[in-house]
C-alpha cells in the first residue's frame, strides 16, 4: 500500500491547491448574490471561514466546507490532516462542531481500495477526537485524489467571532507555527527530515479547540485561521472586513524550525508566490527582511493557527487557553492599527 506516493497526483497539495486570492476575487465579482436572508449572519461580505444561520436567539448553525489533494503520502495521515482542516473553520467562528459529511474524489484505476479507506479512516479518527460523526458524504470517480469534509456546527447568535471585529490598540495572537506549506514542498522534494515529518503532522492535525473558549470571551474581538492564502493574506481579510491596519514583528512570528532552513534554500511552494502576487502590494516590508522571510509570510499553511485580535488587557487570558489546550508555540506577532487596512511587517 505504502508504494504508492499520494503527492506524484497533486499538482498543488493541501491548501496550496486554493485559487490564488487574485484570481478568486474576479471570479466572485460578478456574483449575483446582493442580498441575503437576515437570519444569515454571516456570508461572503469579509470573506469568513464559514456561514453562520441564525436559527433562534440561543442557537446559530455554523456551515462550512473544506477539501484539497493530497499534502503527504501516507493515506491515513491525509485523511486526518483534510479532515481537521475543514474543522477548523467551525472552531474559528467559536462554534463546536456537530456532525460532519465526507467530500470523497479518487481515481479509482490508480489507487488500490485499501488506500481509499485508509484515507477515509484518517478523517473518521479526526471527527471521533472532535466528538462527532461522520454522518454521510458523497464521492466520484476522478483523476486526483480529492479529500474532505463538511463541517457543521452549532453557536450562540451573540458568540461569533467573526473576522470583521478588530480594533485599534487590539493586539494579534497566532496559535501555531507557521511553516507547513514550505515543509509539503520539502516533502515532494524528498528532502523533509522524519523530525520535520514529525513537526508537521503534528500541527496540521491538532484540533483548533481553543475557539470554543474564545467564543465567550468579549474582549476577544476577531477571530481567523490562517490557512491557504498564508498569514499576511489571512490577516489582510481581518484588516479589510475591520477597515483597520496591522503591525506584524517578524521576530515574534512561531515559524517551524525546518521550514526556516528549507525557506532559506529556495524550497517554497508555487502558491507562495501567487498569494504575494495577489496581495503583496498591500504588505509594507522593512528593508532588513529578506527575501525568504517574505515567503514564510505568504507560505500557503493547511490547517492552520487561529489568528486572534483581541484587547490588550486579555491577551494572558487568551495564550494561557491556548497553551493548556497544547498550543505552546502561540505568541503576541503584532497589533492592530486605526488606520488603512494594509498590514507592515517589522523585522
């Protein structure tokens, strides 16, 4: 089973495979979706990790849908990296998941069924942390391996955390490190070390649970995860949606140490560079940074760390939640600024 190498299908593996954010926002301006239902409390309008319905003043359901090709080559360990991915778009609303339905694409001729269910019994490992179900799915028969999940949850009306409420004199935590998407282009390379195997697959199936508790927490103000479009791109939607700015210290910044050395030799992912061609305009980097600091900053993260604006005065409160829940590495990297909604990274 183990002969058969999952990445030798993916062009662009994990959230890598996004459209890149440029070519997204002109395929979505011209949609014809103006006005919604006012029990829909959170749409497309700032570009959210998920949809949130209003189904009476104590309860919202939160909908959300994530699926990719592959980033590793163990079957199992995709599965549970897709499957803690899509979740995590649940907990970054501050909702708790409830049930999930699997996403399933595979060419049927080139991988052998017990691979398939290796892949989907990773999933299933992931939701049973979580404490759900897989309650259902759909699958098709196609030329590279899809897999994913959509994620149900449930949340307070009063508890979203969307990623439009930041505000100025807010400072801005990152629950983990960044880092992976440069490590998936070691990996195809064949140059990842087993201990940068190791790294990566443990961040990329950690649960992001913590947005459960930052959910009833007021001085918490916005909430994302930073994933496909790398963290100056995630960061950039809250600072667009809260029509504020940011200031980012490289210095402060949790990057995996493998990925540093691998960034440094030139090994980054292709979507790294269109993320920056989308957005780089937009980004203020101090001329001491160099150029593969940039790419640690647009490299594409699949499940990634929450990213958190909130008040000075919580900012304890809120790394100590992250680090009892196995967060060790989540660090104060900036703050938000009142000003245009363009992000400056210090050195």
């Amino acid at each position: 089973m183990m002969s058969v190498r999952l990445t030798q299908f993916s062009h662009g593996g994990g959230c890598g495979c996004k459209i890149a954010p440029a070519v997204l926002a002109q395929l979505l301006a011209a949609s014809p979706f103006k006005t919604f239902p006012a029990d829909l409390l959170v749409g497309v309008e700032t570009s959210d990790d998920a949809a949130v319905y209003r189904l009476n003043p104590q309860q919202a359901i939160i909908a959300t849908t994530d699926f990719f090709t592959p980033i590793v080559d163990n079957p199992r360990d995709f599965g549970r990296i897709a499957a803690a991915n899509a979740l995590s778009d649940v907990y970054a609303m501050g909702g708790r998941p409830l049930f999930a339905l699997a996403l399933v694409g595979m060419p049927l001729d080139k991988l052998p069924p017990e691979v398939i269910r290796e892949i989907l019994a990773g999933g299933e490992e992931i939701c049973a942390t979580a404490g759900i179900p897989i309650a259902g799915g759909h699958s098709i028969d196609v030329l590279e391996p899809i897999y994913g999940l959509v994620g149900i949850g449930l949340v307070h009306p009063d508890q979203i955390k969307r990623n439009s409420g930041a505000r100025a004199g807010d400072v801005l935590i990152l629950g983990k490190p960044l880092g992976i998407g440069i490590l998936s282009a070691a990996l195809k390379k064949e140059v990842l070390s087993t201990a940068g195997y190791a790294e990566m697959l443990r961040w990329t199936t950690q649960l992001n649970t913590p947005g459960c508790t930052f959910a009833r927490m007021e001085d918490v103000h916005a909430v994302t995860d930073v994933t496909g479009f790398g963290l100056a791109g995630h960061l950039l939607e809250i600072c667009r949606g809260s029509h504020v700015g940011a200031t980012i210290r490289f210095s402060q910044l949790p990057v995996i140490g493998e990925a540093i050395h691998h960034a440094q030799k030139g090994i980054v992912t292709g979507a790294s560079a269109r993320n920056w061609a989308g957005y780089g305009s937009q980004i203020t980097l101090t001329p001491e940074l160099a150029k593969w600091q940039q790419k640690i900053l647009s490299d594409p993260q699949t499940s990634g760390g929450l990213l958190v604006a909130c008040a000075p005065s919580s900012a304890d409160a809120v790394l100590d939640q992250f680090r009892q829940e196995g967060f060790e590495c989540a660090a104060i990297i900036g703050e938000i600024r009142g000003d245009l909604p363009t992000v400056t990274v210090d050195a």
